[in-house]
C-alpha cells in the first residue's frame, strides 16, 4: 500500500452529491427523515433503513402523502436516472473534470402484499482528484461497484439493484433482493451503513406491537489481497435486530452480527445452517464451532429531548473484557467504538435543522484473525469509512426557503494508520494476527493524520413533473500528517434526477 492511499479512506464517502447510490427498497433520505418524524412526534422504528414497506407504511405515509393512496392500488412505473455534472478541481494544478451517471428504475405494487423494483445505472467518475485516486488504487467507485476501467483511465462502474417482498400476514414482509441497508440514527453508523457496493441479502421483518425485530443475511466479496473481481473470496454475513419504541419519545435498540468465509484450507461452508435461524444468538454458535467467525455487538438509542431536539448514540462491541479495560493496560483486544450525537429540528426560523455527531473506534475493531472475515465488503468497511482507530466530528446544518435547498457540513477527523509494515489496528482488511504490541495499545497510534472536509450545496428544482434539479457544490478538502500535505479544493455544477428511494447523503 502506498503512502497516499491511507489518505483515501476518510475520503471514500466525504463525496460530491453527484455520485447518489440507489437502493432497491422503499426507503427515505436520512437527511430528512428525523426532521419530519420529530415534527409530527412520531413513532416509528427509523433506525433500521430501508423501511419495510407493507410492515411500516406510517412511517412513509409521514414522509410521502401520495403513498397512502397508492398502497392499495395496482402500478407498475419506470424511471430514468440521470446525473451529469461538470467541476473544477485546485490541489498543486488546475483541472477540469466531468462526471455522470444513467440508467433506469422500475417499482412495482400490488396492493402492498407483493412489491418489487429492478434498476441499474452506468457511473463515470473523473473528479474530485482524493476519489479518482480512490477508484484507482483500491479498484472500487465509492459506493458503487468494482472499477471496470484500466488504471489511468476514467474509472467506470455499474450499480445494479432490485428487490422482491412479499408480506406474509400481518406481522411479517420478506424480502430478497441486492441492495445496501443502514441500521442506525446516526449520519455514520457503527454497526451497518450504506458505505460499500450493493450486495445480494434475504430480509424478514417482524413488527409487533412496538417492537420491530429484522434479520438480514447477505453475500459480500473480499478483494484485500488485491484480486480481480473474478478471484474475490465470497463470504456471508448474518445480522439482526431489536428495536423497541419504550415511549413515543425514547427508543431503543440492540444489534448482533457474524461475518464467516465461504471456504478455509479445511472446508466449504457457504451458507451455514447453524445461522439461518431467526431467533438465536449468534456468539453461543458460534463459540460451538471453534469460535472460528467473527462476532460484533451494538446497541443504540434515540431521545426526544423536545419536540425541537434529539439526542441519539450507538455502541459497538467485537471483544471486551472489562476486567483488562478496568487495569488501563491498553490490551489491544478490547475493541470497540462509540457514537453520540444531537439533531435540532426547525432552530431559530422553520426549515433550519442542525446536526452535530461524535464518532469514535479503538484500534483493530472490525478486524479478523482471516481478513476475508473483516467487516467489510469490496475494499470498503460495512460501518464507519475510517475503519478503525480515529476520532471524528461531523458537522451538518441545512435549510430550504421556497424552492431552494442549502445545506452545508464540516467534518473534522483525527486517525491513525499502520507505519513500517507495523500493525497497529486502523486497517479493517488486515489480520489482527501479530499486533505489534499486545499492551500499551492508543487512540490514533501510527501514523497519525487529521483531516477537514468542508462542503456547500445549493440546490433548485427544474421541473417538478420529471423531478429534475439543478445544484451547485463547493468543498474543500485538507489533510495532513508528517509526510505529506493533501489540499483540494473543487467547484461542481450539475443537474440530475435523484430516484424515490434510500439515498446516500454525503
């Protein structure tokens, strides 16, 4: 790994809003959502993404009136996607770049007992500079897929997704399709976000009462050892989760995951039987097995604090022993991260919403012993884009006046990354086998890097019938450590139209 690429991984998802990743359920825009649910003091299980649409149809109904009168009814639709941008980047010289992507998406309904979507789009990306360098060195398009191009050249990918669901009975949808899923209330999240390619799952939800209970299994590949994307190594991983709505101003949740190759030097696993059940615990099974796989905790919350403020946070567990975080001996082992954070609803005049958020991971979280069975997927981490080993602040503040939308965020971050050859836990696709110290393990030890990523957008639509806006995007990139000082700064304008489902929004 050259020195520039460690660089690249803060950067991975820090990316202009040109580069949208579609999902194939029926969803929501994690930049707006919270906003509309805390307005209307709502209820709803918001922190498993993409909304199960036959089981929580309150909750779309709050987000888009027009669905309630199409749930019941009958319809196929089609749409065009389309994005095309052009920008100018500054770091040591001066360029132009272009930026696109097309395709198409097509939804089906039938009375919301079977539902489906298939669609695809062609991405092109020539800029901002940190993101080419991303694509080419990693073999990735952030968020998209594998980079299909030559290296030197434009790199090109195709995202393809689609689901099917069927709601068997009052309580419980099922659903297969190749998409991404994020679990949290966070703009990050430390369990499962929609950072990485889409990959093919099997979803059952069940929601009772107030209590929404969603398992998910999902084929992902393993390219660390740089292979082409016809030698990745597949691998499956099992999750689930319980949220439960305590009162209409607290919830809670609680999350378990395992990740286990499809094959090792004595066998081949593929789907292992011992994990399709709904309704066990992963780590006593895993514990059965030889403890071969790799195991993750997490729990999180959600406060109403007011009607105009949220408090929120998540926890991350992959091993913890308390009594070796009691002596301070700084084990490397005791691997885990946090998150808290604090959302502002409609502050000083309507329309203005603000986000504040505090991330942080210990070195080697995420790892495995078999790098295959990192919490991972095509070269990019399935929680936090930094991996491990960092500090980071984020920064959001967005408005809408009439017809125009700004929305502006900062984000500050501190991380460390291995130096000479050396393991010291930041790198997720790297074997946590011979750690270079067992005890005396920091935040931020390595090389040490800090970065801030500023960016404006303002946005307008064009037309409302074909849903077509026009934006604008200023960011600023600078990072630096002992070797080397990166500063980008770059201008992009475009038009697009950006598809009814979960989007990624930074």
């Amino acid at each position: 790994m050259s020195l520039r690429e460690p660089f690249l991984f803060i950067g991975l998802w820090l990316i202009s809003l040109s580069f949208y990743a579609q999902l194939p359920s029926k969803g929501w825009s994690r930049t707006v959502t919270d906003s509309i649910i805390n307005a209307r003091s709502f209820s709803g299980h918001a922190v498993i993404q993409p909304a199960a649409g036959s089981l929580d149809s309150d909750i779309l109904a709050v987000i888009d009136s027009s669905y309630v009168a199409a749930t019941y009814q009958n319809y196929l639709k089609i749409k065009p996607l389309f994005d095309i941008s052009g920008g100018f980047t500054q770091t040591d010289k001066a360029s132009f770049f272009g930026n696109g992507n097309a395709g198409f998406y097509l939804d089906y309904n039938n009375k919301n007992k079977l539902t489906g979507s298939i669609g695809a789009s062609y991405y092109a990306m020539d800029g901002p500079q940190y993101l080419r360098s991303f694509a080419d060195s990693l073999r990735v398009l952030p968020g998209v897929g594998y980079n299909m191009s030559d290296s030197g050249s434009t790199p090109m990918s195709l995202f393809t997704f689609g689901h099917i669901a069927y709601k068997a009975g009052k309580y419980i949808q099922i659903e297969a399709g190749k998409g991404k899923h994020f679990w949290g209330d966070g703009h990050r999240s430390l369990v499962l976000s929609d950072l990485a390619p889409a990959y093919p799952y099997l979803r059952l939800t069940t929601r009772i009462w107030k209590i929404k209970y969603t398992n998910l299994w999902a084929m992902m590949k393993d390219i660390s050892s740089g292979q082409d994307l016809k030698d990745a190594r597949k691998k499956f991983v099992a999750l689930h989760s319980l949220s439960w709505d305590v009162s209409k101003w607290l919830n809670i949740s609680a999350f378990e995951m395992v990740v286990w190759q499809d094959r090792d030097t004595l066998s081949s696993r593929t789907l292992d039987l011992n994990y399709l059940n709904p309704v066990i615990f992963y780590r006593p099974v895993e514990f059965a097995q030889g403890s071969a796989d790799n195991v993750l905790l997490g729990g999180g919350f959600k406060a109403k604090i007011s009607k105009t403020v949220q408090m929120y946070g998540q926890l991350v567990l992959d091993e913890f022993v308390l009594d070796r975080l009691k002596l301070r001996t700084g084990w490397w082992a005791n691997k885990f991260g946090g998150q808290v954070g604090f959302r502002l609803f409609d502050i000083f005049t309507p329309g203005l919403h603000i986000r504040t958020e505090w991330n942080l991971v210990r070195p080697f979280t995420y790892t495995h012993g078999s790098p295959v069975q990192a919490w991972g997927h095509l070269n990019q981490p399935l929680a936090h884009p930094l991996g491990a080993n960092f500090y980071e602040w984020v920064n959001q503040v967005s408005y809408k006046f009439k017809k125009w939308s700004f929305r502006y965020e900062f984000i500050w971050a501190a991380y460390g990354r291995d130096r000479d050859e050396l393991n010291l836990g930041g790198n997720v696709f790297r074997s946590y086998r011979g750690p270079f110290r067992q005890y005396d393990n920091v935040m931020l030890q390595g090389l040490k890097s800090t970065l801030h990523f500023s960016r404006l957008e303002v946005s307008h639509p064009i037309s409302k019938t074909l849903g077509v806006d026009a934006y604008f995007n200023y960011g600023w990139r600078f990072e630096k450590n002992e070797f080397e000082t990166l500063n980008e700064h770059f201008l992009q304008i475009g038009v697009r139209i950006p598809v009814n489902v979960l989007t990624t929004d930074f």
